[in-house]
C-alpha cells in the first residue's frame, strides 16, 4: 500500500515537472508583451513622484535601468514621447517652458532628454541628459555616433534576456530530475509488479516477471477512464428502472398510501 502511495506521488509530482517546463516556453510571448504593457506604464508613470501608489515608480525605473544597463522600453527615445519631469518642478514663468507646452497637442513638457539613470558610467565624457538630438548644443558631440554616452539597450530586451538565460540555466536541471524521477518510477513500477506476482505465487523465493502495464496500453486506458468515471458517481443518487430517483419513488408511495387511507376513511 506505501509503495502504491509512494508510486502516486512520484508521478504526480513528474507530471508537474514536465507542466512548469512546457509552460515556462510556451508562455515567452505573454511574457514580452507584459514586459512591453509594464514598463510603458512605469515610464509614463515616472514622473508621479506625489501620487498615491506610484511614488515609488521612479525609484523603480531608475534602479531598473542602472542595474541592467537599459534606457526605456525599447531604447532611450521612449524618453522623448512622455513628460517624465513632474509639474512641481517646472518654472511655469520660463519662456522655454511655455513654449515647450504650447507647442505640444496634449501640453505637455517633452523633451529630448532622459533621466540620469540611462547614462553610461563607461563613457569618457559627462553624462549629456538633454538636447540628445541636437548636435550642436554640445562641444564635439555627435548624435548618431555617441554610443557610448548612453545605455542604447531598452530595458524590456534586457529583461527576457535575463529570463531567458534563467531558464536556459535551470531548464537543463530541471529535465535532469524529470529523468532521474521516470527511471525511479519506472524501477518501482517493476518491484511492485514483481512484488505482487511473488505475494500470488505464496513463495517469496520463487522467481516472478515484473512488469509496466498488466494489459495493453488502449485496454489500460480504458480501464483507467472506467475508474475515473466510477469515482466521479460515487455518492450520486441513482434513477430507478421508472427513470425515478429513489426520493421520488419515495414520495410517490407516501402520496399513494394517503390517498387509500382518504378512500378508506370516506
């Protein structure tokens, strides 16, 4: 009875193993679009400094990007698309300011600069955070040639690469144990059928086959279905041959017994 028990958990928990592999796979794509979807949010979110529940949102992103050395969602001109500087920090009496917001649909402060976390500690020069695009706001600064300035890897790239060399790393161990577990299940299932056939023999000593399945594998199946069906009705109320459930029977003779007793007492 414990080696049976024994068998069961072992199987289930192999058949659980081989779920996490297959989905840890099959699930890469929902992962990259919930990457993308999230730190479009916190992006758009950074400036929130003063909000409830996303005060914390640039911490995040910045530490986010120092860390795995990235620059916005798919590079560091995702910047340029949102106002990430918050209200409170704006001189509203500047005449760049104001024109900076009349000139954008939505009045918003946007820029061609991003946050001091996406600069590159490994570039020679300061860290340029503003004017990005215009070369000749900086001394010797080329736009299209300053790889060096900036992380030019977006963060949402960085990220599935680090999940993905995750997964690379431990998918390899994880197969490890799923064989090693078959193997014991497969050695057990052999000892026990070996076991069972010596218990029927009634001599210990005697030799006796062991074995995978005691049927074919269709006929196994079959039987398994009828168990699985056969425990799923188990405490279910059956008809009667009338097509009656016994309650009803049950009734129908309570009702049937009144009314000879009425007759009786007329």
């Amino acid at each position: 009875m414990l080696l049976m028990v024994w068998f069961a958990v072992a199987a289930l928990l192999c058949y659980l193993l081989i779920i996490v592999v297959v989905l840890s796979y099959a699930l890469q794509g929902h992962l990259e679009e919930s990457l993308k979807v999230g730190l479009r949010n916190g992006i758009r979110f950074y400036k929130d400094t003063d909000v409830p529940g996303r005060c914390f949102q640039k911490e995040t992103i910045d530490r986010l990007q120092m860390e795995f050395r990235c620059c916005g969602n798919n590079n560091f001109k995702d910047w340029f698309e949102v106002q990430w500087v918050n209200n409170r920090y704006l001189d509203f009496t500047s005449k760049e300011v104001k024109d900076r917001i009349r000139s954008n649909v939505d009045s918003r402060y946007l820029l061609d600069g991003v946050p001091f976390s996406c600069c590159n500690p490994a570039s020679p020069r300061p860290c340029l955070q503003y004017h990005l695009t215009d070369n000749s706001a900086h001394y010797s600064y080329d736009y299209h040639a300053e790889e060096l300035n900036l992380f030019t890897r977006g963060c949402r790239e960085a990220l599935i690469k680090y999940y993905m060399g995750l997964m690379n790393s431990t998918g390899p161990g994880v197969l490890s144990v799923i064989l090693i577990q078959m193997s014991v299940i497969l050695s057990m299932r052999f000892l026990q059928t070996a076991v069972e056939g010596a218990m029927a023999l009634e001599n210990p000593e005697e030799d006796s086959e062991g074995y995978l399945l005691e049927k074919g594998v269709k006929e196994t199946m079959e039987d398994l279905k009828a168990k699985a069906l056969a425990m799923l009705k188990f405490g279910q109320v059956e008809p009667n041959a009338d097509g009656e459930a016994p309650e009803d029977a049950e009734k129908g003779a309570d009702n049937t017994e009144e009314k000879a007793a009425s007759s009786a007492a007329s």
